[in-house]
C-alpha cells in the first residue's frame, strides 16, 4: 500500500515520516483491498494546545474511509486515526 504524506505551510521530518509509513503499514494487515492512505498534517492555532490535526484517507475500491483526529502531537494524532480506521476497516467488512 501506498502512503502520501502532506503537510500544510510546514515540512515534516523524517523521524515523523517513518512513524506515519509504520503506523498506517498495519492497516495493510487487515485488508488487502486498500490502494493507498493519504495523510493530511495541518496545526489548527499554533499558540494552542491540541493543535495538531491528522486527516487520514484511505483509498478501498467502492468505499474509501476517512478519518480526521486532533492531538496534542501529530504522532498522537495519527495514532487515534490509525486507531478510527480499524473499526471502520472492522465495520467495512463485516457489512
């Protein structure tokens, strides 16, 4: 599966790239019908707390499921996605 990582007026370091490309490499394991996941980091209001925001889509033929998470640190915020897509990759099949 293919992950796409964009940020918004920031640029993400590669420690953060790696941990978004192992996080969302699990969701592989529970289907194999996705393409790709497409993660959108933004900061909401950077003088706040829970200002990091992680938009996650991930593409499955007929039905593609999103999820949109904020934390306090990006990695927080794509582990609780992460987390959201499982059950609605659980949902997904079981429908």
């Amino acid at each position: 599966m293919n992950t796409i990582i964009n940020t918004a007026k920031f640029k993400a370091d590669e420690k953060l790239e790696k941990y978004i490309n192992d996080k969302v490499s699990k969701l592989s394991r529970l289907t194999d019908r996705a393409i790709k996941c497409e993660v959108f980091l933004k900061i909401d209001k950077p003088e706040s707390d829970n200002n990091k925001i992680a938009e996650m889509r991930l593409y499955v033929p007929g039905n593609d499921l999103f999820v949109s998470k904020q934390a306090d640190t990006f990695e927080q915020a794509v582990s609780d996605g992460v987390d959201a897509l499982k059950v609605q990759i659980e949902k997904f099949k079981n429908a």
